[in-house]
C-alpha cells in the first residue's frame, strides 16, 4: 500500500476517533418547591410511638392539616420535582425534555399518635 494512502486511512481513522468526543453536549438539573420530604425520612416516624409534634420536629412543617371523617388529624407534606435536561449532537441532533411531578406524604395521627402513613 502506497505511504499516501496510509497516510490518509490513519489521518481519517484519528479524526473520526477524536470528533465525537467533541460533539456530544447534555445538561440535566431538578428543582424542588413545596415542603418536601427526602425519601425514607418518614421511616424516622414510627406508627403507635411518633407523636404529631415529634413528626413535625422530624418532617418539618406540613403543608397541611385537617380532620378526616374517622377523626384522626392528617398532617399532608407536599411539594413538585421539576427535572430538565437537554442534550444535542453538533449540526445533527438536539432535543429537550421537561418535566414535572407532584409528591405528597400523609400521616394520619389518632389520640396524637401516628397511627398510619401513604406516599401519594
């Protein structure tokens, strides 16, 4: 095989080695508003022992609190995840995704005492 030609097979085998490297981008971030609770955090709150105040010095303060019909007093913890990312190859590709979910934690307490709990 010619030197030239070796030349020019070693040269177009490094430069297509080196351009995707080059080319690739992508971002990802997520934001959080609400009063948001880290997942596993509500196992610190133990049904028939935790109190409600003992939940809020745990959780923090709840979003909400009401009555249900069976009388228990229901402390709702609730915030959104917003997650973006966008990703592109240069002069070929680009695209982007957003998206949003809401979460929510619910304690029920009876006679002030946990008594059982749901992710929503």
């Amino acid at each position: 095989m010619p030197r030239t030609t070796i030349l020019a097979v070693a040269l177009a085998a490094s430069t297509l080695t080196a351009l995707p490297g080059c080319l690739v981008t992508s971002n990802t971030s997520s934001s959080y508003s609400g009063n948001r609770v880290e997942p596993g955090d509500e196992r610190q709150v133990l049904l028939r022992q935790t109190t409600t105040d003992e939940a809020v010095d745990i959780l923090g303060e709840p979003t909400t609190r009401w009555t249900n019909d069976r009388g228990e007093e229901v402390l709702t913890w609730t915030w959104t995840k917003r997650s973006q990312s966008s990703g592109s190859v240069f002069l070929i590709f680009g695209g982007s995704s957003d998206t949003t979910q809401e979460h929510s934690l619910n304690i029920a307490f009876r006679d002030g005492v946990a008594a059982r709990k749901w992710r929503d």
